[in-house]
C-alpha cells in the first residue's frame, strides 16, 4: 500500500504571504520525500485562500530537491484547461524529475476555474469528458487526429515533449458521482476517492461499482484505488484538537457560506473524529486504525492525507508522525492479514 500526501497550498497562518506558502509547501514536500512518502499532490485552485493555481511549476521546484517520491496534482481541473497544455507541462515534469510525475485530472469541485477560462458550467460534464478524451488520445503514441465541441480539431499531430519509457501516468479524482466512477473504470484509469465527510463505509458501493466497471472494460481488477481525506496527527489529542479544530471548522464554515452549508455543528465534528468518520485525526495508532478499516472495506491501494489548517511547523510535524508511526504500523498489520488460499 502506497502512502501520500497531498495539499492545496491552503494560506492559514495569519501574515503569510503566498510567496511564503509556496516556499512551505516545497519544505513540505521535501520532507515526504526524506521520510520516505511515496507521492506528493498539490491540488489546482484560484482562489486567494490557496496558493496553488500552477502545481505542475511547483512540482517541478519539488522534483529538484527530491529523489524518489512521486509527484502529482490533486487535481488538475481539466474541464477548464487545454489538454494539450496540459499534456505538455506534466511530460515536461516527468521528464525533469526521472518519471516521477502523474496527472490526477478532476472535474473541479471549486468553479472558479471556469469563468475565468471562458466556459460556462452548464458544460461541466460534458468539457470534462471531451478534455479526457483529447488527454487519452495524446498519451497514445504516434500522431493524433481529434476533433471536438470546445477545442480546435488536431490532424495528425505529435505533441512534444514525450515521456520517456511509460505512457505519462493518468488518474481520475471523483468526489463521489457514480457516473465519473463508471467512466474512470470502463476507461481503465486508476481513480482516487475524496471522502471528505460522512462515513468512508459509505463508499464501499462506489469501490464495487469501479471494480465492476473495470471488468466490463476488460481492464486489470488491480489498477490502483486510492482514497484522499483530510486529517491531522499528534499523539496529544487535546492538544490536536486545539491546534486543528478551530481552523478546519473556519474553513468549512467559509466554504459553506459560500455553497449554502450550515456550520458544523459539534456532533457532526465528533463524527467525523470518531472511529466511522471520515477525519483521520489525532494519535498515529487510532489513524492506523481508520486505515486499515478503509482498506478492509475498499481494497484501497493508497491513502492520501490533507494536512491543512495550521501552520507549518505543525504541518511538518503532523507530516512526520505520518511518515514514521502511521505508515509502518499499517504496513505491518496489513502484511500480518493471511493471504486467501
């Protein structure tokens, strides 16, 4: 099982400036990598609470300071992009990093991509699975031929740069929608899971659905799953609960100002603490736990934690007790699962 991290270069620290986040975020990278993570993503936004409107330039800052750890958005909001740009800056960071780079392409839960490209959300869907399409199509080697609703046709074009050695790895991020579950298996691709709220156990039918939608595309039943939530980790959970909780209900709170969400009311934060609730938060061993669950109930192949809502020093902190208790321990109780005969 492959362990991650990923962020949204999330500004919560009163008095940092963008420039200053950026530089913390590739601190924070560098360090997954010297503990050993296995990917590190950085998720595209435009908004002026987030730093990260170009992961692929600061993935490629972390790529120079790093060795092994892969290297991904989380996510690329693809509707509102060109895919062959697109396909151009990832080859580019995969080239510079050695093969370390991966695209994690999503519909984009946030919008604002969207008027400030020039496309309406009535085509949120639909741009999607054309720009999929036209990004599958470039990966092929030799020429491509295209020709669709929102981008100039392609006759035979090669797009340069090329990956070296591989097709540049694609997945597809879904925040739950059975449609984007179905499209992601038929097409083959591996598919990450937000579980943001709620109960991770309710997205076993979902894992189901991915698996069935493989089989019926003829596709390997072993293509990667993984699952992407946020937490937070410190073997005190008072403290934890001091040092994360007031930011991360801010946030929610701010975000569901904007989208028509009530607050978060105390029981749904315990809920979410608790051991069926989608925060992996507080002592290393409880989320191990939580984690071994989550792979018991959806053959998730890797887990991917946010860390947000405090400074950095705590970040870096939260990103070490990951790396150093939490990884192994899931290590270790998953290889002491007896294999089926």
């Amino acid at each position: 099982m492959e362990f991650g991290l990923t962020t949204f270069a999330e500004i919560s620290e009163a008095g940092v400036t963008p420039g200053q986040r950026l530089r913390q975020v590739v601190e924070e990278g560098v360090l997954a990598d010297q503990l050993g993570l296995d990917v590190y993503g950085i998720g595209e936004h435009h908004r002026p609470d987030m730093a990260a409107s170009a992961p692929e330039i600061i993935l490629a800052t972390i790529a120079g300071a790093t060795k092994r750890i892969h290297l991904s958005s989380a996510v690329t909001v693809l509707s509102s992009a060109d895919p062959v740009r697109t396909f151009q800056n990832f080859a580019t960071l995969d080239l510079v990093s050695g093969g370390r780079a991966e695209l994690m392409a999503g519909r984009g839960s946030f919008t604002e991509s969207f008027p400030l490209f020039g496309y309406s959300l009535g085509d949120y869907d639909e741009l999607f699975a054309e720009k999929l399409d036209l990004l599958l199509a470039l990966r092929e080697e030799g020429p491509t031929t295209w020709s669709g609703r929102f981008r100039a046709a392609l006759d035979g074009v090669v797009v340069h740069p090329r990956p070296e050695g591989r097709p540049l790895p694609v997945w597809v991020a879904v925040g739950g929608t059975p449609n984007s579950v179905v499209r992601a298996g038929t097409l083959g691709l591996p598919m990450a899971l937000a579980i943001i709220g709620g109960q991770p156990a309710a997205f076993a039918p979902l894992a189901d659905l991915y698996r069935r939608a493989l089989a019926h595309g003829g596709h390997d039943l072993a293509t990667p799953l993984a699952v992407h939530s946020h937490g937070y980790l410190d073997r005190d959970e008072q403290r934890a609960r001091a040092d994360f909780l007031p930011g991360y209900r801010a946030s929610f709170a701010r975000l569901g100002r904007e989208r028509g969400w009530p607050p978060m009311s105390d029981a749904q934060v315990e809920g979410l603490i608790g051991p069926e609730g989608a925060l992996f938060f507080g002592h290393p061993e409880r989320v191990a736990d939580k984690i071994v669950t989550l792979h018991e109930r959806l053959g998730i192949s890797r887990f991917e934690l946010h860390v947000s809502h405090v400074d950095h020093a705590k970040t870096m902190r939260s990103i070490e007790l990951f790396a150093t208790e939490v990884a192994p321990l899931v290590r270790e109780r998953l290889a002491a699962v007896p294999v089926p005969a």
